[in-house]
C-alpha cells in the first residue's frame, strides 16, 4: 500500500465508533435475526395466488369461479379493491368477496409530502398494528414506488433505525402488492405535480431485507410483472430487488426466470470494514457476494447495481474505489454498474456526507479502471439510491432539524 493510502488509512472512521443508530443503549450490539418476533398471518387476499388459486378461493366460497376474472381485472386494471364499487359483481356476493379475496390490508395513517409533492412517503397500518412506509417518487422520465417487504429488519445494520428495531414479522404478497396499487391510484389521479401518470418502477428499498421473505416477494414479483389478469404488468427490468447480501437467496432468485434488477447495497469492498457496517458480511463475506451477483448477471443477462454510499472518512477513501474496481474487475467487465450515493450533511453523526474532493475522487478511480458509474440522487429512499435505509435516515435527520426552522414539509394525519 502506498504512503498516500497508509495516511487514508489512518484517519479512518470506524461504523463502531457510535452506537447503532435507535440503540437504546451506548453498548447495544447488532444481533441479526431471521425469526420474526410476531409471527401472524395477514388475512387472505386475492394477490396472495394466481388465477387458478383465486376460482379456487371463490368456489371454497360458493361462488361462481369465473368471477376471479373479472375481480382480477377490477384491482389490477383499475386498482379498485372495494367490490361495492364493481359494478358488475352483484351485492349479495361482496360481504362474502371482502372477506375471503379483498379484506383491507393496508390503512394509510400518514402521507408526508417533499420535494415539492414530487415524493410522497406514506405510513401504512397492517391489520395487527404493525406500520411500515413506502416512498412514491416522481421523476422526469419515471415514477418510482420504494416498498417494504417487512415489518421491521433483522439484518441489524448500525446506520439503521429500522434495523435496530428487529424483525417484527414478514409482509404477505397481498399486504406488498396493495402498497403497489395504493401508488398506482395516487399516480392515476394525478396526487404528484404534473397531472396523472404511470407508475413505472417498484424497487423493494423499503424496510426490511426482501430476500429474507423469499418465497412472499418472488411471489410478489409476480403480480408486478405478470400481465392483467394475474398482476399489473409491470415491466420486469425496471423492478429491482435489493439485497444486503443474502447469497444463497440470490443464486435462487436467479433461476426464477425473472429478469429483475438486482442491487447489491455493498458499500465496503473489503470484509474489515464491511463486517462491522452490514452485519450480515459476517455469514456471507465480500468475495462470495460479488461472485453470487455475478452469478446473478450471467444466468438474467441484467447488469447487477452495486450501492454504495459515500459515508466521510469510512468508505470512500481512493484505496477503497480502487479495491471495489478490482473486486468487479477480476470478476470480468460490464457486468455490474456501481451507484455511488452521496448522503447529506449531518454533523455529530459518523454517518456524514463525503467532500465533494472524496467523491469525485472516488468516481474517478472507478471509471479510470473502466467501470462504469453514476452518481445517485438520494430523493427518498430510491434505490437509484441503495438499501434506502442508509440514505432515509441521514435524510430524515436533516428533515428533523429543517422542520425546527421552516415549514417546508407537509403532514396529513388521514384519520
Ligand atoms: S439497512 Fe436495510 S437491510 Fe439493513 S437493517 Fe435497515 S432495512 Fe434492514
């Protein structure tokens, strides 16, 4: 290691050197869990199965079976789930339709509007209590969804409120997919500047590690991507899966025959710090994840993102970029593109922005060994943006301290 390098080295700050962020005490340790705390099941929902399951579900019912399709047809065409509203089903079936295919499973309790309207976060109530939040973002060129697949984490990442929360329980694909469709109406009516739009990515950013509810999300994948009237018809390329680094669910996931996005919210190139930032590093190490990602490239043909947050004096030292291009480079070329995300400024916290030097410097030592990179925006939690988690809680820090001096954040309290 040059002289240069040893000096980076050593002005290193180590994720250890506070305590989790929401750790309710100065010695909490990250424990990562994949039991969830409160396993209950969300009540059936016509998105939980495919066609074939749903005529099931009605007969179970007594009811006619080919009235799954026009059902179908009603919540993913035209995102109406209230069968009262379907004007062809008749009344005496929507008691019997609510209960068994189209309870409410996702309560708005709060949408939190920024950027101008252009993003919308909402909080969703489950039917046991438990909340999660998904982040509606519009772009010139798209409109991205950033869903939760669970309530709560389990993979304990230090920077991470949510994570230090534990895993509450699993979302089932019905309580996923009504996040989706809520969008799909707020997009619809024109609830982002701009008049009414479609939705066109879903990027599973949210809380919780998607690939530790494997079966659920792929069955949610899906309902994304399957054409109506199995799911909304969603084009599989601009759905991405995010993973901290769950490597045998990521060889699974490859053989799906999906070809969804995957990101990898790698954010250290080397196991010494990567052990201590994304705890879960200590089960499957850098070298087998890059490997599984590439893995994951061959068998899809999609080009696998790699996250990295640019965090001051801890990742984003030249020795690092250099050590990620190699890691990538070894494992061929083109085959992964790397989205440095910037962080906002926020003092007292190790889990500050980066100079502008550092990132630039960064960015250029990728691209100097040919590895192609885009910096990303950190609006909400896009995963044009990373596991989201790391980018919403420096965001959120800041939007705490904003809203002490000005009023440019609106709340609506819905009930
Ligand atoms: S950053 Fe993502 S994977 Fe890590 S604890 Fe938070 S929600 Fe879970």
């Amino acid at each position: 290691m040059s002289l240069e390098f040893e000096k980076q080295r050593r002005r290193e700050v180590r994720p250890t050197d506070q305590p989790p962020e929401g750790a309710t005490s100065a010695d909490a340790k990250p424990v990562i869990s994949f039991a969830p705390a409160k396993p209950g099941k969300a009540p059936a929902h016509l998105a939980d199965v495919d066609a074939k399951g749903r005529k099931q579900v009605l007969k179970d019912l007594g009811l006619p079976g080919f009235r799954a399709d026009q059902l179908s047809r009603h919540y993913f065409d035209h995102f109406e789930a209230d069968p009262a509203k379907m004007s062809d089903i008749p009344a005496s079936m929507h008691d019997a339709i609510r209960e068994g295919l189209l309870p409410e499973l996702v309560r708005q309790v709060v949408a939190q509007h920024a950027d101008g309207g252009m993003t919308i976060k909402h909080l969703w109530e489950l039917f046991d209590g438990a909340r999660v939040e998904s982040v509606l973002m519009r772009y010139p060129q798209r409109t991205t969804l950033c869903i939760s697949s669970q309530a709560g984490c389990g993979m304990a990442c230090p920077f991470c409120a949510t994570g230090q929360m534990g895993l509450t329980r699993n979302l089932s694909t019905g309580e996923i997919v009504d996040q989706v469709r809520q969008a799909q109406i707020a997009c619809r009516d024109g609830e982002l500047p701009g008049g009414p739009t479609h939705l066109s990515n879903v990027v599973f950013m949210g809380m919780g590690e998607p690939l530790a509810n494997y079966r659920t999300v792929v069955n949610t994948l899906r309902r994304l991507i399957d054409p109506s009237p199995e799911g909304f018809g969603l084009s599989a390329r601009n759905v991405t899966v995010s993973t901290v680094g769950l490597v045998p669910a990521i060889d699974k996931l490859a053989k799906e025959g999906m070809p969804v996005t995957l990101a990898v919210s790698l954010h250290a190139p080397d196991d010494d710090l990567r052990d201590e930032l994304i705890p879960i590093n200590s089960r499957w190490k850098v070298g087998e994840l890059l490997d599984a990602a590439r893995r994951y490239f061959v068998a899809t043909g999609r080009r696998v993102s790699i996250e990295y947050a640019l965090i001051k004096d801890m990742n984003d030292q030249e020795y690092r970029a250099q050590l990620l291009a190699d890691e990538l480079n070894k494992r061929g070329h083109g085959w992964a593109h790397v989205n440095p995300i910037p962080l906002n400024p926020t003092p007292g916290t190790i889990w500050t922005a980066s100079t502008r030097r550092a990132q630039d410097t960064f960015v250029a030592t990728l691209r100097n060994n040919g590895i192609s990179t885009t910096i990303r925006d950190t609006r909400g939690s896009d995963i044009d943006g990373a596991c989201g988690q790391l980018a919403t809680a420096v965001k959120e820090a800041n939007a705490k301290r904003r809203s002490i001096n000005s009023d440019s954040t609106s709340i609506q309290e819905t009930r």
